[in-house]
C-alpha cells in the first residue's frame, strides 16, 4: 500500500520552484487505499465543520479558497465536496466566467473584489482572477483589450510580470485586512483528462458539461502547463501559498483540500467570542427570568 503523502509536499510557497513535469498526478495512491482514505476525508471534514462554526462566531478573519485547473481537473466536483462538510450560511461560491463587457471595462481585479467575503466566511472561487494571467496569455486576450497603447502596446513578458505583481500585492492586501488565500491547482493528467471528456461525451447526464471548445486548450496542453507554472511560480508566497496537487484520483484529491482547509482554519485558530462582565451578568438576569417564568407557571393553580 503506498504511504498517503501530506498536502504539505505539494505546496509552493516560493521557497521552491514548480517544475509541473517533476509533480505526480496520482498521489501515489492506489485503489486499495481508498476506503481508507475516505474515512480519513470525513473525519477532517467533521473537524472543518466544528473550526468552521468558530471562525463563524469570531469572525475576525476571511478564507478565499482559489481552485484553479483546466476542464475536467474537477473543480466543480471538489466545490461539492467543500461545501458538503460546511454550514452554507458561512460559505460563499462564485464562478469566474469569460468576462462580461461591464467586467472588462474594468480593472481585472474590480469583478474579484466585489466577491471578497465579510470576515468570518469561507468563500470558494472557481477560478479566479488567474485567468487573467493564464487564458488571457494564453489567448492573447490583452492584445484586445480596449485600453491605452502604454498597456496593450508593452511585451508580453512585461505585461504578464505586472499582472503578476499586482496579484502578490493583492493577496497580501487582502492578508493584512484579515484573509487567508489559499489557491489550489488541479493537475490532472492527459490521459484522465480524455478519459473524462469521452465520458462527458458518451453518458447522457453528462453531456452539458462538454464543450468543444475544451479540446483547443487541450490542443495547447504543453503551452498551457508552461504558463501556469509561470503564473505559480511568480505568485506562490508564504501568505498566499499555491498547492498543486494530484487530480487524477477524485477521493485523494478531496482528502487533500479537506486537509489544506482545515490546517487554515487551524493556522487561523478562531475562538468563540467571550463575554465580558456586564454581558454574562446580563445572560445570569436572563436565566433567572426564564427559570422564573417556569416556577411562576407551575405555582399557578390547576383549573
Ligand atoms: P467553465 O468554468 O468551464 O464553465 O468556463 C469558463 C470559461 O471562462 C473558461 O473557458 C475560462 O477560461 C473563461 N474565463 C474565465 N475568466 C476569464 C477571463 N478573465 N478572461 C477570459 N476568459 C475567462
Ligand atoms: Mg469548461
């Protein structure tokens, strides 16, 4: 049986650089461990749950849970999976699509920013504002955008290493006003990614989810690679560290969020509000009144 690896050997904090080609897609894992695995995800995702009620109540720091992939990785399967160990009334999903026109008159962070979640809250993006260092590279999109010649006009490289900057100073604004981002990579293989897409085609229930326009960017796939490990490379940081983590088997990859997000919460370490003096003398006075209106009920004489 192969040792289950710790989610810590696939995070990139910018003390290492990310070769993607030395990186496993499988975990290692094989099918033997899976109920085992399994039955370590839940008893994280209890403890998720009970840290999640805390940071709820303390509500002094914010989670942004970036996932990050290409199609069929299973970004979306692992936002179900988030979300069924969690109260939703703390959590908060967005989904980044092709920018509208009232999106891309704007800055590229004005559409993210407006989904920043209050202190106290978990929110998930599925993708994220790397899109616009990595379809938008990869595309060519800023060559189209309506902007001054001073932006559009610049190379490539200079264009795409401001992006990055402004992304490292984004994320550490965000740390120094209480959140935590944690982005997550989805390295799936090609091969499960035909594997994926055939069933997409061939099962009924899944045919929405296939799009033709996924197999160009497989067409890309080396290109596609080389700029997400440009865009890690030139982002990961001790505040906002990147986890690139095998995606080709669903129940590990689940194991291993589930771990990320709660040593988060733990790094976190959220603490139920107490309360001061007057507060708790406050709650003794209401006690006493809800304990009264017992006795006052049961002394009253039996009609
Ligand atoms: P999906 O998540 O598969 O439904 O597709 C969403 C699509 O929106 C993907 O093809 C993304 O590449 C695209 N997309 C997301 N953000 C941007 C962006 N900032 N610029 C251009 N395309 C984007
Ligand atoms: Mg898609």
């Amino acid at each position: 049986m192969a040792e289950a690896k710790d989610a810590k050997r696939y995070r990139f904090d910018g003390e290492r650089v990310l070769h993607l080609a030395d990186l496993d897609t499988d975990g290692g894992v094989s099918r033997e461990d899976r109920d085992r695995i399994e039955a370590e995800t839940k008893t994280l995702q209890e403890k998720i749950c009970a840290m999640q009620d805390r940071l709820y109540a303390d509500g002094r720091e914010g989670v942004i849970l970036i996932l990050q992939a290409i199609d069929a990785a299973g970004k979306d399967s692992t936002v179900k999976h988030v979300m069924s160990g969690v109260n939703p009334q703390g959590v908060d999903v967005y989904s980044f699509k092709t920018p509208n026109t009232e999106e891309l008159a704007h800055d590229f962070l004005w559409r993210v920013n407006r989904c920043i979640p209050e202190r106290g809250k978990i929110a998930i993006f599925n993708r994220s504002y790397y899109e616009d260092v990595l379809v938008v590279r990869l595309r060519e999109l800023n060559k189209t955008y309506k902007m001054p010649e001073r932006c559009t006009g610049k190379k490539t490289s200079e264009f795409f290493d401001e992006r990055y900057a402004d992304i490292v100073n984004y994320e550490k604004y965000l740390f120094h006003n209480g959140y935590r981002v944690v982005k997550i990579f989805l390295n799936v293989s090609k091969k499960e990614q035909k594997k994926r897409f055939l069933e997409r085609i061939e099962v009924p229930e899944k045919n929405w989810k296939f799009n033709a326009g996924d197999l160009d960017d497989r067409d890309v796939w080396d290109k596609y690679h080389e700029i997400y490990e440009m865009a890690i490379n030139h982002t990961a940081s001790a505040v906002a560290p990147w986890y690139v983590l095998p995606a080709d088997r669903k129940w590990y990859t689940r194991y291993l969020v589930s771990q990320i997000l709660l040593k988060t919460l733990e790094d976190i370490d959220p603490r139920y509000p107490k309360l001061d003096e007057a507060a708790r003398m406050g709650l003794a006075d209401c006690r006493r009144r809800l304990e009264s209106e017992g006795k006052k009920k049961d002394a009253e004489p039996a009609k």
